[in-house]
C-alpha cells in the first residue's frame, strides 16, 4: 500500500509532466484527434448525398447562401439541395445532359448548360425569392443553343464565369475536340471568339479557372483572367514542353469610332457608339513647382514660366517666349535652369528616407518614386555598423 508521501509525490510529478508538454511547441504537422468515417456519422456531423438514380457523375457545383441551397449538376440531372443537412429535402430538376455550367443569373434564375447528347444547349431554371416557397423549375421554354458556352463533352476542359449578362468561357467548342477557343456570349454585346484555328493564341490548353479582378474602382476596366497550360510553340526541339498561361479579357470593350485633335485647345476628343470623352494633353501641376522638374519631364504641352510649370503656348498666343523654358528632346535642366536659383550638381542628389526595422522581423520598405526612371536602392545598417547596400 502506497503511503501518503508516496501518493502526493505522483501527484506532484503528474502535474509536473503536464506543465513540461504544455511549455513545448506541439508537432503541427500531426491533428490532436482523428475521427475515423464512422464516428463522425454517429456524432451527427457528417451528411451525405447520394443520386437515387445511382452514379452521380457530378461536373458542375454552385453554393447559394441567399437561396440557401447546393446545385449539384450531374448525369442527365440538376439537384438542389439543403444546406442545413444535403442529404433531406433535395430536389432534381431533368436536364437530359452533362451540367457542365451553373451560374447565377440574377435573383430568382440560374443559367445552366449541358452536354445534351453532344449537342450543347443552356438553359434558366427559376429558383424564386428568398421569402417564397422553395421553387425548382426548368424553363425549357427558354432554352437556347449552346455552343460556344458549353463542350461537347462532358470530359472536355472547360471554364467558365458570368459577369453581368454576359458569360466567359474557355473551351472546346467542336465536335472533335479541336477548337480551342475563350468565347464572350449570352449578353447584350455581340459574341466574340479568339481566332479560329491559331495556335499562337491557344496550344491545347488545358483550362484550370476564370476569374473576374477589379484593376481600379472603375467598373469599365474590369478584367477577365483565363488561367490555363498549354503545348509551348517556343520549346525547342519539338520538346513537349507546358507552359502556364494567363489570358486577359476586357469585361466591356467599347470600340472607338472617332478621335479628333484640337490643336488650339490642346485636347482629344473620342468617339464610341456609347459616349464621347475628353482628354487635356497638358496636367503641368503634376510635375511640382521646381524649374528643373518641370524640364526633365521633357513635356511638349509644358514649360517652366519662371514662377511654375505651366501650358505652354504657342509663341505670341499668350506670353513670350524668352520666359519659357522647356528642352523636349533632351530634357537639359542645367541649361535651361540656368540663372533660376538652379544648382547643377542638385540633380546629382538623391533623396533618402529612412525606415526603422526589428532585426528578425518583417519590415514593409515603401518607396514610390515620382519619376518611373528613379532608381531605388536600399541601405541596411546595424547599430553603429557602416551601412550595405542590400
């Protein structure tokens, strides 16, 4: 029988074994606990669906957190299914295809396309409001054909995503698997294709994703991305070498049918079927108040007045011209500065600015130059070490 001493010191070495793993960084590489498919099951956590009509073939599948639902698009059949449990309450809707395309199209509709027995064909199928009773319906009064939007096979590689009414999709649009083309249709604009048969453009691609990615907060040059591979044309030897590509699409090209210069005013005008813009040649403010910034900007709409950088005019129109300084072709600001408070070696010297770091630690060193033909170059020093260039 062990004795009371005997007992507390056990105990005591419990609590110190505890404290020794606590104190040490676990093993990431491995989960705490590892639930085998049955446990999960009997713990209520895991939900599974099954076609009832037997294998699923699932080739397309959209979440819909307003509608609250899962479409699956598989063999011949489009399911909606709960997102509280997949497995209860689910519906099908008959597409008589491979659902190779699923997108929202607006509030109450999904755009769908399929295979269709290799002859592709889309269709809308009316989900309803968030507040209404659960709808599920094809309208196969609107189906439409779908080439260039879907494969014709259900194998093929394929991509696709839609961006207002219009859909992109990267695919295999013969018969034969051949034809490998990124396609803009369904909307309001006028479907385009890349060129047929160019194997600069296309090289059996293998297509991997599409998406839409803002360049600014003007919609009007937002991008379509196409990421894929493809056979490069440029490998040597006729080697079977595969490159990853990145295609760019305009989401709204709009052609320009007009441009006009007015050499007075100094500004562009263009012309396209939707509107007509504007665009000054000159924005000498940019370019700061220095006689020497001003000249280096080598900008034939502004010269240096004396005082700032501003329009220049044609000689007599609004000043003299022995008050304007500019040097356009090659932009000599000790020259032209020259008697301006100017100092030449002045353009010699660089600006510096000083960031402050912890060794060990990730620093973000931020630097825009004003000019895009500025080099920058940064300096590390340690304590009273003399500083490297890094």
């Amino acid at each position: 029988m062990a004795s009371a001493g005997h007992i507390i010191t056990l105990l005591l070495w419990g609590y110190l074994l505890e404290l020794w793993t606590g104190g040490h960084t676990a093993d990431t590489s491995h989960p705490r606990l590892r639930l085998s498919h049955k446990e999960l099951l009997e713990l209520n956590r895991t939900s599974i669906f099954h076609s009832p009509f037997g294998f699923l073939d699932l080739h397309a599948m959209l979440l819909d957190e307003y509608q609250e639902r899962l479409f699956v698009g598989g063999r011949d059949l489009v399911y909606s299914l709960s997102l509280e449990r997949i497995s209860d309450g689910y519906r099908e809707s008959e597409c008589a295809n491979y659902v190779r395309v699923l997108h929202h199209y607006n509030r109450t509709h999904l755009l769908t396309c399929g295979t269709g027995a290799f002859d592709p064909i889309c269709a809308f199928i009316r989900v309803g409001y968030h507040l209404e009773d659960p709808l599920f319906h094809l309208e196969s009064h609107r189906s439409e054909r779908g080439r260039g939007r879907c494969p014709f096979d259900p194998s093929s590689s394929f991509i696709s995503t839609l961006i207002g009414s219009e859909l992109f999709a990267g695919l295999y649009s013969d018969y034969w698997g051949r034809d490998a083309a990124i396609f803009r249709s369904l909307g309001r604009l006028a479907h385009i294709r890349t060129e047929h048969d160019d194997e600069r453009l296309l090289k059996e691609p293998k297509f991997v994703g599409s998406y839409m990615i803002p360049d600014n907060e003007d919609r009007d040059d937002n991008k379509v991305y196409f990421f894929f591979t493809e056979k490069a044309l440029e490998a040597e030897n006729n080697a079977h070498t595969v490159y990853t590509r990145v295609g760019r699409l305009c989401v709204d090209p709009v052609p320009i049918i007009s441009m006009e210069i007015s050499s007075k005013r100094q500004q562009l005008y263009i012309g396209s079927a939707s509107a007509v813009a504007q665009v000054r040649f000159h924005h000498c403010d940019m370019y700061g108040t220095a006689c020497a910034d001003c000249c280096l900007a080598r900008d034939p709409y502004c010269a240096w007045d004396g005082i700032s950088c501003s329009r220049y005019y044609p000689t007599g129109t609004h000043a003299k011209r022995r008050f304007r300084r500019q040097d356009v072709r090659h932009g000599n600001a000790a020259q032209q500065c020259f008697g301006q408070q100017f100092i030449g070696d002045a353009l010699d010297k660089t600006e510096e600015r000083l960031a402050y770091g912890i060794e060990n630690n990730s620093t973000l060193l931020e630097c825009t130059p004003r000019s895009l033909q500025a080099k920058v170059i940064w300096f590390v020093q340690k304590g009273r070490e003399t500083r490297k260039e890094e």
